[in-house]
C-alpha cells in the first residue's frame, strides 16, 4: 500500500504539474524502498513482540516462532532497517541535505519504540502508527520538493506540498481511527496481556460511541476539502464522494452497533478499502486537473 501511495503520488500527481522535482526516477525508486523497508522491519519487529498476543487473538495468523524462528525473525528485522536507513543516507546527501537522514532514523527508532512499549500506552501507540503511516506521503515533499524550491518556483512549489499535506492530514485521521477499531478487535488478547489501550480502559461499548463520534471528523474535512478546492473537478468531485465519503457514512453507521471481533475485523477492512480509494483519489484528482477542468 505504502509502494503503490508514492507511486501514485508522482505519476498520478507530480508528473502532472509541471515542477521540477530533486530525485531523478531511480532514486525515487529508491525512496521507496527505503520506506518500505523501515515499515516492513516496523512490522516484523512488532510480530516478535506481539506473539503472545497474537496467540489470544488470531492464533492462526501467528508466523514468528511457527513458521519463522525468532532469530531468523530478528535478522530480517535488522536487515531490512539497515537497508532503508542506508538508502535515506545516501538521498540525503544526493540533495546535500545530510540531517535529513533523521527523517529515516527517527521512524525507524520510534516503531522500535511502539513495539516495546508504546503500544501499551492508551492513545499513544494509535497516534504513532497513523503518524508514520502518514508520513510516507510527507517525506515525498521532503525529500522531492522542499530540495528542488527557490525564489522562482516557490508559490507553485508551496501549492503542491500543500495538497501532500492535506492528503497526510486526512490519511492520519483516518489510519487513527482504524488503528482504535484494530484495537477493539484485540480486545481480548490485549486485555490479557495487560495493554493499556482504549478498549481495555473504557470498555467496547464506549469506545465504539467514540469511534463514532470520531468518524465525523475525516468526513467534515473530506467535505470541506471537496468544496473549498475540488468543487471544479466534476470527476475527482464525484470519485470522492462515491468511494470515500460513500465508504464512511457506511462505517459511521455499522460501527453504532458493532460489538463482535467478526464486527470490528469486517470494519477495519472498510477503512482499509478507503485508504486504498483515497491513494488512488490522488491519481484522480491529478488526472482531472490536468485534462478535465470544468
């Protein structure tokens, strides 16, 4: 998802704007791979802390210590964190911005993190994932127009971080409320393995309320977005209403009643399937700016 998010995002989006960007095609490939393999080391290393978990909760998803050794588990761990720090050593020197290899260490450090300790914490562990997963679309900005910016190009250069921006913000609600209804599937696991999350503290009933509650937000923001700078994209207008905000008013009202783990696994797949839209809405918009202003 993260591969196919910042693929979209340059030929779907960049491509179509006439901007210079910093990376040449190859090393945006490269960027890639670096992000996704911090985010694959993130959810390895999470496997081999959450196995006891796992066990309560989806015992027949578990592969660390079944079909994948620990140590085998914590090789490839190693490796691929390695492998996408080193790439984000060497971008960060190709736009001779070295201090920006902390863009690499520091998500990595922090899923680390998140898998000792701070997915035990109440909210925080939530806000973490949402906010790294949100930032595989920033670092796109940081790494392809923040460099490539002068006197010249920076009112254009601006608009389009901006719109990356704005697509982050709306990916981090949404991912952060998907994260909470994860949690609400692994209540019990997590409830027997003494993690501190919204659940376990305030019940499932009450976070369920929560959630919904929660769920106005990304689409008052889609809405408000949709009107205030789409609203002359007929085709980017109408995609977005149909396959993201359609998609969330569905979730809005199921999740008033869910109550079962069946309930909550069929709901975080909702909001799954409206990442994957949204990813693609990039591409659409792009598209339409290009060739179908109304």
């Amino acid at each position: 998802m993260i591969a196919l998010m910042q693929l979209i995002v340059l030929f779907g989006f960049l491509k179509m704007q006439n901007i210079e960007l910093a990376l040449a095609l190859w090393q945006y490939y490269l960027l890639i791979i670096s992000t996704v393999c911090i985010a694959a080391g993130g959810y390895i290393i999470n496997n081999i802390f959450d196995t006891n978990t796992d066990l309560d909760n989806k015992p027949n998803d578990v592969v660390v210590g079944k079909s994948v050794s620990e140590s085998l588990a914590y090789n490839l761990y190693v490796t691929f964190t390695l492998i996408g720090v080193c790439i984000g050593f060497y971008l960060s020197n190709v736009i001779m911005k070295p201090s920006f290899l902390l863009f690499f260490i520091i998500p990595s450090a922090l899923l680390y993190i998140y898998a000792t300790s701070l997915k035990q914490i109440m909210i925080v562990g939530n806000v973490v994932i949402a906010s790294l997963l949100s930032f595989s679309i920033i670092i796109i900005g940081i790494f392809m127009i923040i460099p490539a910016t002068d006197e010249i190009n920076k009112k254009a250069m601006s608009t389009v971080l901006s719109v990356l921006f704005d697509f982050a913000t709306i990916a981090f609600i949404i991912n952060f409320i998907r994260e909470i209804v994860k949690d609400l599937e692994d209540t019990k696991g997590d409830e027997n393995q003494g993690m501190q999350t919204l659940p376990v503290i305030l019940g499932t009933s009450k976070t369920s309320k929560l959630v919904f509650v929660l769920s106005f937000i990304p689409i008052m923001c889609i809405l408000y977005y949709v009107y205030n700078y789409l609203f002359n994209l007929q085709y980017a207008t109408i995609y977005i209403l149909v396959f993201l905000v359609g998609p969330l008013l569905y979730f809005m009202i199921k999740i008033w009643s869910a109550e079962t783990k069946k309930d909550f696994h069929h709901l975080s797949n909702v909001l799954k399937l409206v990442v994957f839209f949204g990813i693609i809405s990039i591409a659409v918009i792009g598209i339409n700016m290009k060739y179908y202003v109304a």
